[in-house]
C-alpha cells in the first residue's frame, strides 16, 4: 500500500492506479457505498491508538482529533449515501424522434462519468479530515477515480495507519488491490512527478498559496493540462456594523477571541481580519477583545515549520505603516508555540499597504478602523477573494446595508450573519471554496457531498444500443434512479 517514491515508482504507482481505474469505474453505486462504509468502519476500529499516534505528530489534542476523526468517518458515509442513491449522476434521456420535421433527432443520453487516477495531497492542519481518507479522497472514490495520496510529512505514522485501514476495506469489500495507493515523500520533485504524470486526471490539495500554486503550474505545463482543486486559505473578513457593538460588543469580543485562538488559530477560516466604522463603540470594542485575548495561553502549533512562519509573518505584520499591537498573550509562548495577538490600523493605511490582506497563518487578527462607509466600501473592493465572509449587525442595519453586504457576497464562497467563519458544517449546503486566491475554482467545495463533482465529467451517449449504454442510463432503469426522461423528472 505505502511506497517509498522515485520516479521509477511513482511511475509504477499511476500504472496501477490506471490499471485499477479501468476496472473501479464499472463498480456499482452499491458496491462503492459499501467500500466507503468499510473504510469508515475501519479506521474507527483503530480506536485510541490513531488519536494518541495524530496527537504525537501534530500536538492537537485528543477532543480535537476525536471530532475530526468523527467528520472523517460521517463524510465518507455521506458520500456512501449519495452514490447508493445515485441520482447524482445527473443522468438525462432525449430519445430519438425519427420522423421529426425538418431534421430527425438522435437518441441522446448523458452522465457524469469519473475523470480517471486523482493525485490527493495529505493537509498538515488536518490529519483525518483533509488528509489520507479526507474529503478529497472519499469524493474521488466516490466519484469512481482511484486515489494516489502523498502524505503530509508532518503526520506520516497517522497517515500510515489510515492508509492500511483503507487498505482492509479494500479487501473486505473486494476492491481492485491499488484503487488507493499511499505515498511517503517529502521532496517537492515528487509532487511535481506526481501531477506532470501522464496517467494523472486531477488533484485535490489543501494548504498554503505557494504550495497550492505550485502544483497549479505543474498541471497547466503538461502536454495536457489537467485540473488542480487547490484550497489555499483565506484572511476571512468580519465586518462589524455599529448597531451590533452598541447593543452586543462584549459578546462579539467573546465569540471572536474564541475564534481567532480556537486551535491555535490553524484554521484556514480562522478570523484573520476584521472591519468597522471608527466611533468610540468600536474603541472600546477593541479593547475588550484585546483583554480577552491577553488571557489565552499560547498554544504549540502543528510543527516547527507552521510555528515559525507565523513568528515570521506576525512580526512583518506588525511593522507596517500604521499598525499598532493592541494585545498579545500575557503568559510568554515557548518553543514552537504561537501567542494570541491582536493589532489594528486606519483604512488609509491598510488601502496602501498589499502586504496587510496576507494571511498570518495562527492566531492573528487585524481590526481595520475605517472613517465613513465609503472607506471601508473601498477596503472591500481591495479584498482578494476569500473562503468566508461574515457581517455582525442588527436586523434593521442589515437591511440598511443590503448593497454593502452584496459587495461582500462579490468576495466569498460562503457568507454569514452574526456567526464566526470557524466551525465548516459536512453538509450538502455548506460551500467550501472561493475566488480566488483562496481556490483555484471557486465553482467547487472540497466540504460536502457536492465535492464529488469535481472528480467528474459529462459524456453523451448518442444512438448507443441499450447493451452498451450504463446502468444509469438503460430505458429499463435498472437502479431506479431519479432521472430527466424527455424533460420529464422521472424513476
């Protein structure tokens, strides 16, 4: 299952999956749902071992990854769900019309059909839920592709025992040996091989733009070029309206200083910026938030690399032009820790400034203090696009600013009301994507069953005999599928 990689097997690694795609594609919805079910089943048959192995690489603690362990497993049975239904396939009917005036019309039948081998980067901030059977891997099983997985090197015994977890599922269930392959490989040539590898037909990556980016070039320089599904992160923008801090801004502080720590601020919708209109509610705001923020420990981060980036990043933060250190951990941060830190700065210097719409990857947040609306109206429209966007205000305020908050829509994939962008429902209405820089397609989710389709493509099938034809789209309707039969929705 695991390979030590060179180009010689990662080669080896892609022929196989090939070889296994052939024959993975032509499994039931049925006989999917219960490979996925399996691999469910097994890696919470690992038990405490899995949690204590992911808290010894990753210093996370155990309620932490027992949740995300959980998210993994409920995931991967959404999707068994979804291709036991099957109607996600989105299979359409046109029959022929023989005697049609001036032309005839063909038997015309279309499907999504799965795009071949996925290349799935392993995420170092999420070592069950965006890594070895995360998201991205269980929609392309889902979807029909077989999976090659790179491990991230900063969980590489987690992602070891989820990977031969999956590798019991294959067998119980009958699988093709090499549907999932497993790769240890730290090197960037490997990811490169990886996606420039003639066999490859996407990749799923969660993590940082330069990393993200990356392998976007790599696939768009190929002979063919094949699509990236990068998640890249995002500052997520809150906009504070007046209404709210003059009725509810001890609270808000509360909920935000929550957000902004909550696992050390490694969240890729961590708060990383917020926004309102300068008045003495939005001073005093500031400072509750801050004082809430001085009483949180420091926390240790994922790993070295994480803990000193954000070291780095921090302090170029905070010696830009205007910026001021509102607050940081009481309690001093120790080796490969990051501290609580809140800043602020004028609207005027945060337009000039490109450098400040950066994301400090930990827990960092920047408040903006704008004049008038028309300023922080600008600061929007300086917004690269993001994965959240939220607005704390009153019901009337709201209304009164429906064109602002529209604008905002303009920048996010997702956008809420008096809530924090922490915490991603796994739901079939939950969007997890962007414009971008914070995806490569902000047409795609990576949370929910909905990410399948990225894995997918259409195919008509014209004037094929019924023998030939897939299940979904025989005239006997074998799976009793919902389908769209001569614009009619029917079984």
């Amino acid at each position: 299952m695991s390979k030590e990689t060179s180009s010689t097997s990662i080669d080896t690694a892609l022929q196989q999956s090939q070889e296994a795609f052939l024959v993975y594609r032509r499994v039931s919805g049925a006989k999917k749902a219960d490979f996925l079910e399996a691999i469910a089943v097994e890696i919470e048959a690992l038990g405490i071992r899995l949690l204590q192995q992911a808290m010894e690489e990753t210093n996370l603690p155990e309620a932490r990854l027992a949740g995300e362990r959980a998210r993994t497993c409920n995931q991967l049975r959404q999707f068994s769900t979804l291709v036991k239904e099957g109607s996600w396939v989105d299979a359409r009917i046109d029959t022929a019309i023989p005697d049609r005036a001036p032309l005839p019309r063909p038997d015309l039948r279309k499907m999504m059909v799965p795009l071949g081998p996925v290349v799935v980067f392993g995420a170092s901030n999420f070592p069950f839920a965006y890594s070895t059977a995360g998201v991205d891997t269980a929609s392309a099983l889902a979807a029909g592709c077989t999976v090659v997985l790179k491990a991230h090197p900063a969980h590489p015994k987690t992602s070891e025992m989820v990977a031969d977890a999956i590798s019991k599922a294959i067998a119980k269930t009958g699988m093709h040996v090499h549907t999932f392959q497993h790769v240890q490989d730290s090197s960037f040539e490997s990811g490169k091989a990886l996606v420039q590898h003639p066999l490859t037909k996407a990749v799923g990556f969660t993590g940082s733009f330069s990393g993200g980016m990356a392998l976007y070039h790599y696939a768009v320089q190929r002979p063919d070029p094949i699509p990236v599904f990068s998640e890249m992160g995002s500052i997520n923008p809150v906009f504070i309206l007046p209404g709210a801090l003059k009725v509810r801004r001890e609270k808000v502080a509360d909920m935000y200083a929550a957000s902004i720590t909550q696992s050390v601020g490694q969240f890729c919708t961590n708060p990383g910026l917020m926004m309102g209109l300068q008045s003495p509610a939005l001073d005093q705001f500031t400072q509750q938030l801050g004082d809430k923020m001085k009483n949180i420990a420091p926390g240790t981060m994922l790993h070295p690399g994480i803990a000193s980036n954000f070291k780095k990043n921090r302090e170029k933060a905070l010696a830009q032009k205007g910026v001021s250190l509102v607050a940081e951990s009481i309690e001093k941060p120790k080796e490969n820790q990051g501290t609580s830190t809140l800043s602020t700065v004028n609207a005027s210097d945060f337009l000039n400034d490109p450098v400040l719409v950066e994301e400090v990857f930990g827990p960092y947040s920047l408040l903006v203090k704008a004049s008038t609306i028309e300023e922080l109206t600008a600061a929007v429209n300086k917004l690269p696009g993001q994965l959240t966007a939220t607005i704390i205000g009153e019901e009337d305020e709201l209304i009164h600013y429906a064109e602002f908050i529209q604008l905002v829509m303009e920048k996010a994939g997702r956008v809420i009301i008096n809530g924090v962008p922490t915490g991603v429902e796994v739901c079939p209405s939950m969007h997890h994507g962007g414009p971008f820089p914070s995806t490569t397609d902000s047409r795609f989710t990576s949370v929910g069953t909905d990410a399948i389709k990225r894995f997918v493509r259409p195919v008509s099938f014209q004037n094929f005999p019924e023998a030939l034809l897939p299940a979904e789209l025989k005239q006997s309707n074998p799976l009793g599928i919902w389908r769209l039969v001569n614009s009619e929705l029917k079984k």
